[in-house]
C-alpha cells in the first residue's frame, strides 16, 4: 500500500474534503461542489460514452478517486451500475453520504497501487480525472492504467486523465488559450502559491477584484486563440502532483495489451503538460 500518500489524503479529506477534491474553491457548499461535478460530466464523460457507442444505463461504471462524490452523484443516475474506489476511508465515508439516494452504486476503499478489488473483465468503462496526477511514483501511475485494461470487458471503454512528462519539480512551463482563462480560478490560484511558499496564511478569495480585472483585461486585448505561457513552480510529492508520464511511455506500456490506445488533448495544453488517455479493450 501507498501508506504515506493515504495518510495525507485521510487528513486532507478530515480537514477539507470538498477543497481538497476541487481546489478551486475554498468554501464550497454541497450542491456548488455537486453542480461543479455534473458541468464536468456532462462534458468530458456522456459525450465520451455516447461517442463510443455506448448507453450508460447498460453499463457497469468504475471511478477512479471518486474522492467525496462530485462526479458519481450525476454519472450514477445514468449508469446500470457505478463502482467508486479511493484511497481514502473518509473520502469513502462523505460518498456514501452523498450518494445515499442511489442503490446502484458501490463504493470501496484501494489499495493506492492497484485496482486488485475489481474482478477482470467485469467493467463496462472506467473514467478518473485529476486523480493519477496525486501519484508521486511513475511505475503506480502506468499500473493503474494496466489495470484499467485488466478489469475492463472486451469492448469496454476508459479515459483517463494523467499529467504530462514535463512537470518535474522545479519551475516549468503551462500554456493555455486567453479564451479558456477563468475568473473563478486561475490567479487566485497563482497568488495563493506564492503567498503559501513565503508563509503567508492569507488566500486570496473567491471574488478577487483583483484578478477578474486582470482577466478581463487580457481577454480583451489578446485575441481568444492567443496561448498564454504561465510560469509556475512546483514540488513533487506525496499527496502533491507527481513527477507526470509523457504519454509515449504510456503508449509503449499498453503495448501488446490487447487494446488500441488513443492519446487526447486536455482543454488547450499542451500533451507534455495533460492530457487524457482514451482506451478501448479489444472486443
């Protein structure tokens, strides 16, 4: 087991659950985290399901870190059945909690390393966002993609969302487009950075005049397909964002797994910063 990495997503989950799943935001509320989640399903999952030809009320449904819910309290109203796995008991807990409506779904604590509660063969598609990036040791991360393939049936589908080869820890490189450059989020994370490394309590809030002016203003003088490279640095390390894998390295380790892999852009970065892996196990 990933003692060290569980004991950080326990506390985490102890302190500020809703944060710690969706950092966006500091003070969320129940159905402002829930609403976040079904944007974000109705765009990166149904779509994706639907594109693959499958109904998601045939299908048995796999999360990877369903952390409190966010995601699996809409996906689980469409889906035949929908198993949730985390690293953390009080993730779990506050899922149960949320999802207590729903009888179709399971949700189980992991081992951090694997996926070795699931059966082969026994799931229809599985999906995880922003979760493998938490994964400090690269050889964890390409397990958990094998084992996607593993507990997939033939025909089954995955995307999976992963961080890309260049973010080492140190100072490095993120682009994205001026027109997906979001007021709620982008500065207010930079600041907030910053402010934590100097040992500042301070975090700059929600509504940061500040940051919606600056905003407002690049988007009004650079066109929207204008890419903005924004410096940042980062440590790699246990509960933090891992080293990242380039997605060759993923591409050789599904070599001769009996699947064809395809290799996504997420949003508007760059594939050595994120990007989704798309899988469909041989029929």
């Amino acid at each position: 087991m990933n003692s060290s990495n569980k004991e950080y997503w326990e506390n985490a989950a102890k302190e500020n659950a809703m944060f710690h799943v969706a950092s966006s935001k500091t003070d969320w509320n129940l159905e402002e985290f829930l609403n976040d989640g079904k944007e974000r399903v109705y765009k990166w999952v149904l779509p994706f399901l639907l594109a693959e030809n499958k109904n998601p009320s045939d299908l048995t449904f796999l999360e990877i870190g369903c952390g409190t819910g966010r995601f699996a309290f809409h996906i689980t109203q469409h889906v035949n059945k929908y198993i949730g796995i985390d690293i953390s008991q009080a993730m779990v807990t506050e899922a149960e909690k949320n999802l207590s409506a729903f009888s179709n779904k399971e949700i189980m604590v992991g081992d951090g390393v694997s996926l070795s509660k699931i059966k082969n063969d026994s799931v229809d598609a599985v999906f995880s966002y922003a979760v493998l990036q938490h994964i400090y040791e690269q050889e964890v991360v390409l397990n958990y993609v094998k084992e996607t393939v593993r507990v997939l049936k033939p025909g089954g589908v995955a995307k999976l969302n992963l961080l890309g080869g260049n973010a080492k820890s140190g100072i490095g490189l993120r682009f994205i487009q001026i027109k997906d450059l979001t007021e709620r989020s982008l500065i207010r994370k930079y600041l907030n950075k910053i402010l934590s490394k100097i040992g500042v309590s301070f975090r700059v809030g929600e509504n940061g005049y500040l940051r919606k002016i600056v905003i407002r203003l690049l988007k009004k003088l650079l066109p929207e397909d204008f890419i903005l490279p924004l410096v940042s640095y980062y440590k790699a390390g246990v509960g933090m964002r891992g080293e990242g894998v380039g997605y060759k390295i993923v591409l050789n380790s599904l070599n001769g797994m009996g699947c064809t892999v395809k290799i996504q852009n997420f949003e508007s970065t760059n594939l050595s910063h994120w990007y989704w892996v798309l899988i469909k196990k041989n029929a």
